[in-house]
C-alpha cells in the first residue's frame, strides 16, 4: 500500500547525467519514479533513497503506458543518438520521433498535467541542422496530445557526465595541436547543469509556464574558440590553435570522433549543429536562473577532479554493460519515415501495404493475406515453406497507428516476453507515417541476414514509400 501522498514525477531518461541531477532535487518535494531502459542501471540504483526506478523500452507504447501509471508530471529528457539494438535501420531522428510519440500517447492515457522537455536552443532565420531539427520535431510530437507541454532550450550543458564536455575535455587533454574549422566562430551561451536543474524545479507544476518554451543559458557569451581557449587554461594545457578554413564537416567529425574516443553516431549530430550561433532569447525564466548562476569556468572547475579530470561517471560502465547485453540479443530496429498522402490514415496505409505486397514480392516470394484474422504470411514456393507470419493486434491498433506482432516463420525467432512487431503510425499532423520494426530477432546467421534479409527489407520499404508518394496525385 503505497504511504507516500505527495505528487509523482516521472523522470524519462532519469540514467544520464541530467536525469540524475534533475531526480536528486526533485525528490526533495516529489515522489520520484525514474525510467531506464538499462538493467544494469537500475540494480546499481534500485537502493537510491526516494526514488523508485522502473525498466521501461520507451520504443513499446504498452510498456511506456505502464511506467506512466499514476504520475502527475512527467520530464522527458530521452534521445536515440545511442544505440537501442544490435542493427539500426534509419536515422535517430525518426527514432525519437517514435518515443516522444510513445510518450505523449502514455501521458493522455493518465491523464498528466504537465511534460517537461529539455530540448536544444532553436536559432532563428537559418536552416536548422538535423540534429536541431529533431530537437524541434520531438518538441512538436510530445505537444500533439492534450497534456501540456513546458519546453526548456539549452545549449552546451555543464557538468560532471555531460557527453559534449567530454569530448571538448578529451579533446584539450589529448590534443597539443588543433585544427579549427570555421564554426569555431558561431557564438554559444554554455549552462551549469546547476541551473537547468532549477529551471526545471521552477516550472513544475506552474500552470504560467504549462504550453510554451523558454530558451534557457549563463551568463557567458563565447565564440567556441573562447570556450577552447578557456578549457586549454582551465586544465594547465598548452595547445597550439590553428586556423583551417577549408576543414570539411565531414573530417571535423572524423577527427572529432577519433581524438575524443566517441561514438560517430553521438558526434556527428553535435558537429553539425555547432555552425549556428547557440543564444538563449531572453523571458522571464532565464531571467530568474540568471541571478547567482554559474560562468562557464566555474561550472567546468566543478564538473573536474583534483587531476582535473572529468569527475567519474558509473555511467560510462553501465552503458558498456548494456552494449554486451545488446550485441548479445541479437535484435533489430528498423524505422522508416514514408510520404502519407492527403486524407488517409495510418491503418489505410497499413491496408495498402499488404495489398501492394503480395504483387511487388511475386514470383520470388508468396505473401497470403487473410481478411478474417488480420494474419499476413510468407512463403517459399507454393506455401511449402512458411517463411515469415505477421498477426495483426485488433487490441492495440487505431486509426493512426496500427500494430502487427510476429509470430511465426523460419526466418523469426519468437519471444514471449519481448515481442517481435511491425507498426504504421502518423505522426507530424499527419504529414508522414513511420514504417517501424522493433525486437524482432532473425533465425539467419547474423553475418548472412545483413546481407541478404536486412536489405530486402529496405528494399521493400523504399519501393512502398514510392508507391505512396505516387498515390498523392
């Protein structure tokens, strides 16, 4: 029987660096729940005073509906730039786009009164980079429900943990030369993760901020050069800064990527929002977190150890864990973003795939659909060899989003307790639907299904997307 009568908070990527600071003061005025998807991250934290942690993959709209139960408000600070299975087809902006998906269907389920997204500061006038563009985009989908949405715009976020100061730290730890591209020009206004804390402490639950966002920052205003330079002098360097005006995006996240000893996948976006200037526009909320916050210096002097180094983070290690872990399963994600013509629906599309399929896949396969179950196989030759069998879920499909569990075939391995699904949602007020499969497991060896099952699909994908494009006339 639960003793505790103050209002829960859900923390949604509660594991990072951000979810632990924001969990540690949040817990002081509400009961926390803290979301992970990571095992290994949850039994190292299951003894955490006030705060009950929950394993949740907010890539399963039924599990993310039953880590929601009986929150008031929620904090969203989930991305996809990791990682989340073995083999990832498509980019991680379609990717979270399908968990803050997920995520604003859970919250109208409940009822929630508020969601708190940390999002990136949005440049005006200019052609947003992907990642910013995404940053948006996720903004737009966790808004699209009916529960309010306060969303808080950082930059460059100071502090122990943080992936972009590792990476400018590795890089003045390890580098006695840099070659600076031209970006290093674009101003930016850093942010202890002191501040964006309290900014978070303040919103909640304060209906004047519920349904905008607020651009959030310090108090300095530095081209990233000066930032170098004041990381060079923090940490005692002596690195010798040259000029390169031709230093392609490409190289400078080869170069990047190499020299921080980080995942291309989490520098590459980085990089290519560093050409924009990163300014907080001044509200009232920036202007309450301004008074006493954090320089730049003072924040990375907190965020380093007596040897200057990066103070140590358990969550390097747990990330490693859950890497095995994943190499280990052996699953599949694979999410495509197809046109969605004017005036149809998710579950039309969904219809219209299993229509065009049969004849785009003859004479080599045969694909049997039937009506009365909502059952979709595949066959080898004259339905001798059942290769693949796909169960449409009457329960957890709608107009906008339709679900397919699989469910048999030579070419599937089933699990009962993750599994296997094709899903049809819309998303951007109806201006694209996402093709999505998740934890489905192939019986190949993994080597041959890359080559051979892995790229049929997107075969097939590709050539579905164009036959819907065609439809739009």
């Amino acid at each position: 029987m639960r003793t505790d009568h103050r209002e829960t908070v859900v923390i949604a990527g509660a594991s990072g660096f951000v979810g632990q600071a924001i969990c540690a003061q949040l817990v002081k005025r509400f009961r926390v729940v803290a979301l992970t998807r990571s095992l290994a991250h949850a039994r190292h934290n299951k003894d955490e005073a006030g705060i009950e942690w929950r394993l949740c993959d907010m890539f399963s709209l039924l599990e993310t509906e039953d880590a929601l139960k009986g929150a008031d408000y929620a904090v969203y600070l989930v991305h996809s730039m990791l990682p989340s299975s073995r083999l990832k087809q498509g980019s991680f902006v379609d990717l979270d786009l399908i968990l803050a998906d997920n995520f604003a269907r859970a919250a109208r389920l409940h009822g929630l009164r508020q969601i708190i997204y940390l999002g990136g500061l949005i440049p005006k006038g200019t052609t947003l980079s992907r990642h910013l563009a995404s940053r948006l985009e996720v903004e737009q989908s966790l808004g699209s429900g009916s529960t309010p949405v306060t969303a808080l715009r950082a930059g460059l976020i100071v502090g122990p943990g943080g992936s972009s100061l590792k990476i400018l730290v590795s890089l003045v730890h390890r580098l006695p030369v840099m070659f600076l591209p031209p970006w290093v020009n674009s101003r930016m206004q850093p942010v202890a993760i002191q501040e964006v804390v309290r900014a978070v402490d303040i919103v909640i639950g304060e209906a004047k901020y519920f349904g905008a966002s607020f651009d959030i920052g310090g108090p300095d205003v530095l081209t990233y050069r000066e930032l170098l330079q004041k990381t060079v002098r923090l940490l005692g360097k002596r690195t010798l800064m040259v000029n390169v005006p031709f230093l392609s995006p490409g190289f400078s996240k080869f170069w990047v990527a190499f020299f921080s000893r980080s995942p291309r996948s989490l520098v590459g976006p980085l990089v290519d929002s560093l050409k924009h200037d990163m300014l907080a526009a001044p509200n009232p909320l920036l202007a309450t977190i301004s008074v006493g916050a954090m320089s730049f210096e003072e924040a990375l002097r907190h965020s380093l150890d007596s040897k200057k180094q990066l103070v140590h983070s358990q969550l390097d290690r747990v990330r490693s864990s859950d890497l095995r872990v994943m190499r280990a399963a052996k699953r599949v994600r694979s999410v495509q973003r197809l046109p969605l013509p004017e005036g149809i629906s998710a579950a039309w599309v969904a219809g219209e795939y299993y229509r065009w399929l049969p004849r785009f896949v003859w004479p080599f396969l045969e694909c049997v659909v039937d009506d009365k179950t909502g059952r979709c196989r595949f066959y080898l030759g004259s339905r001798r060899l059942l290769l693949l069998e796909l169960a449409y879920s009457h329960k957890r499909s709608t107009q906008d989003r339709v679900l397919f569990y699989i469910t048999g075939g030579l070419l599937a391995k089933v699990h009962d307790n993750k599994k296997g699904r094709l899903e049809f949602r819309e998303m951007l007020n109806r201006t694209c639907v996402l093709a999505a499969i998740h934890d489905f497991t192939p019986t190949l060896p993994w080597y041959l299904y890359n080559l051979t099952q892995a790229i049929t699909h997107l075969i097939v994908m590709r050539s579905f997307g164009r036959h819907l494009a065609r439809q739009r006339g």
